[in-house]
C-alpha cells in the first residue's frame, strides 16, 4: 500500500491527535469530529459546537488550517472549514 492512499485511510482525528499537542487536540475535538461528519463546518457552527467564543474559535480554526489538513475557503465573514487530507 502506498504512502498516499495509507493517509487517506486515515482519519482527521487519528492524523490530527498525532500532529498536535494533546491538549490542544482536547480543545479542538468536537470541531475536529464535527468536520468529520460533515465535510467541513463554518465559524457559527463551531461555535456552537465547542461553545466558545468567536474569538476563540477563529484562534482553534486558525491552528487546524496551520496543521495543513484542514483548509480555508472564502471570505472572513463566510468561511468554509474543510478536510485537506
């Protein structure tokens, strides 16, 4: 099995547990499962996911786009959170 398709076998949580730190991987987990599930999640719906602040869960987000598995499509105000894996 090549490298590539044994990465897209993977989940964004078992890749992301590895790549970031454990607590901050805890802080990110509902946002990360809720991608997940869906495909990709915008600003509001994280924050009602993880019920933190916008402030907050633009600094999560940022950190998830920053691992290089998660991109960001669209303007500030109407982003688009999806899997890059």
């Amino acid at each position: 099995m090549s490298e590539v398709s044994a990465k897209n076998e993977r989940s964004l949580s078992e890749v992301l547990s590895e790549v970031l730190k454990p607590a901050d991987f805890h802080k990110l987990e509902k946002i990360i499962q809720y991608i997940e599930k869906n495909g990709k999640i915008t600003p509001k719906e994280a924050e009602s996911v993880s019920g933190r602040s916008t402030a907050t869960v633009r600094r999560y987000l940022k950190i998830l786009v920053e691992t290089g598995y998660v991109e960001a499509e669209g303007s500030t105000n109407n982003s688009v959170y999806r899997v890059n894996i």
